[in-house]
C-alpha cells in the first residue's frame, strides 16, 4: 500500500476509472455477480435499444424502479476520497461508467459519465434533451413538444459512447501517469481496454476491486477490497 500510495501521491497526471462496485457501499445494485440483479431482471437483455422498441413500457418501470431507488442512495467515502484527490492534481480525470450522479454529488468536477445519466432523458422523436428527475406519472413518457417517446440518457449495448466523453477519456488514457480501475468488472467495452491502454502508455494502474477481473494480471497493485475502505486509504 506504502508504494502505491506514493506513485498516487508523487504523479502529476492522475486518472481514475470507476464502475458500479464504487457505488455499492452506498446502496446502488452492482450488474453482474451475486447481488448484482436488478429487481430479479437480468439487467443486459433490458438494456438494449432492441428491448426499448420492443416493449418501451417495460423498460422504463426498471429505469423508474432504479431512479426511486438511487434518489435514496448517498455517495460513500470512496466517491468523498476520488472528490477530494481531484483538487490535488494539476491533470486529473474521472471517468465513470456509472449513471448515477453519485461522483457528482460528492464533489467531483472533472468527470466524464461515458455511459451518460440516469437522470438525463432524450426525445427518440426530435432528439431534445433535458434532466429530470422526478418520476414520469406515466410510462413510457412522451416529449411535451413533438409526441415522441423519451428514453433514458444512458449508453446501451451496441450504441456508440458520448463522443466528446469517450475522446476526453482516450486522450487522458495516453497520458496519465497514473490510472486506478476501482469497482468495474471490466467486462463491457471499450471501458474494459482502458487499463490495458494506459499501460502501453506507459502509465502505473492500480486495480480496487475484491474480485479478481480480466485486467487484474497487468496491473502494478491490486487491492482486494471494498473501494469506500481501500480508496480513502489510498488516496488519503
Ligand atoms: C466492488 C465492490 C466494492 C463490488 N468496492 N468493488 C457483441 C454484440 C454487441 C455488442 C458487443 C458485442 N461484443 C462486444 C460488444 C460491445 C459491447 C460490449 O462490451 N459487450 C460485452 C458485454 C460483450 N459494448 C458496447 O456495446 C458499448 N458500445 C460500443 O462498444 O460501441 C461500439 C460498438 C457498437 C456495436 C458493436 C460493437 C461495438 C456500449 C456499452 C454500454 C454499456 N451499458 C451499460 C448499461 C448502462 C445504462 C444503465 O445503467 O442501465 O453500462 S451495461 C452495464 O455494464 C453498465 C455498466 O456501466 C457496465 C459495466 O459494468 P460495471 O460497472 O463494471 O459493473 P459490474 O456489475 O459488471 O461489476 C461490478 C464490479 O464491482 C465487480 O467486479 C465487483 O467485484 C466489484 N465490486 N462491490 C469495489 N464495495
Ligand atoms: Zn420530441
């Protein structure tokens, strides 16, 4: 921990990337593993754009059942850690799989949600955005303005990711000289490459997570623990 934590302390480039494990201490289901089943729903068939065309309704009672359910759920001391490292590095970037808010809402600025926002919604019809985030009287919703379905403003399987996001946290990635992978099983691209691209940049990555994961064999330090108790001490 010692020397890890020194390569955190000493680098000015500091990137760190989080998934759904980072929020679990605070309430939030994880996808995969044993807790990790949303209302008893297998979480990737629903989100797809083909289950949204399929059956909208359906889709959105688990994007409402998860927005009442996150509304309860405060950041942990993992996100308070990540907030508060941030304002010690002169290049630093989050970049977070997570559509929460969580980070957001612990302090974070730099931050890049490259699978967008539980709390953004987008017009199918004629593409309006906007954030909302109190519950739909009725679903699926309808755009005020066109009569359009609204969906989610998250990434699903087979969408391309935010441009502007995805670019920010490939040119962080070629940079850094230092990358924590906290809380993600590393199992859905193209977050899963991003450890292994920051290493052939030659960064140090530090791996936070209590399971062992596809990128655990090329990373610099592993932690197997929970990231509200390893990242404060880590980062700290
Ligand atoms: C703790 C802890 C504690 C527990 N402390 N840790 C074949 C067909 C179609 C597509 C593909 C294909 N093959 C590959 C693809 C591409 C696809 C993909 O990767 N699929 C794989 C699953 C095979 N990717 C995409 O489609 C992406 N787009 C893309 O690549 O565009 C180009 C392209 C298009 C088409 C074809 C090919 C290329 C988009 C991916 C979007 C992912 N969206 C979701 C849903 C978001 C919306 C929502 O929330 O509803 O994002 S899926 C879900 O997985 C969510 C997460 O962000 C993401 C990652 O999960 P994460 O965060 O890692 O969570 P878990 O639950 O998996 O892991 C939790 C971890 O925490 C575990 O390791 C625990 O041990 C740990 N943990 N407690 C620390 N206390
Ligand atoms: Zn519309």
């Amino acid at each position: 921990m010692d020397v890890a934590r020194g390569w955190v302390r000493e680098c000015g480039s500091l990137c760190i990337l989080t998934g759904a494990g980072v929020s679990a201490e605070s309430g939030v289901p994880t996808f995969r593993g044993p807790e990790g089943l949303w209302k008893r729903r297998d979480p990737i068939s629903l989100a797809t754009p083909e289950a949204f065309a399929q059956d909208p309704k359906e889709v959105w009672e688990w994007y409402q059942w998860r927005r009442k359910k996150i509304r309860g759920c405060a950041p942990n001391a993992g996100h308070a850690a990540i907030a508060a490292v941030e304002g010690e590095k002169r290049d630093f970037l989050l970049v977070t799989q997570n559509v929460d808010g969580l980070h957001r809402a612990a302090g974070s600025r730099r931050v890049e949600e490259i699978h967008g926002s539980i709390w953004g919604i987008r017009c199918v019809g004629c593409g309006a955005e906007r954030v909302e985030r109190d519950d739909f009287p009725e679903l699926p919703p309808r755009c005020g303005s066109c009569g359009g379905l609204l969906r989610p403003g998250v990434v699903w399987f087979g969408e391309m990711l935010p441009r502007e996001a995805s670019d920010a946290a490939m040119e962080m990635l070629s940079r850094c000289e230092v990358l924590i992978v906290a809380g993600t099983s590393a199992v859905v691209a193209p977050a899963s490459g991003y450890a292994a691209a920051a290493k052939r940049h030659g960064a140090r990555v530090i791996e936070v997570n209590p399971d062992e994961t596809p990128v655990s064999g090329i990373c610099d330090a592993t932690f197997r623990g929970k990231s509200g108790e390893v990242l404060p001490a880590l980062l700290g």
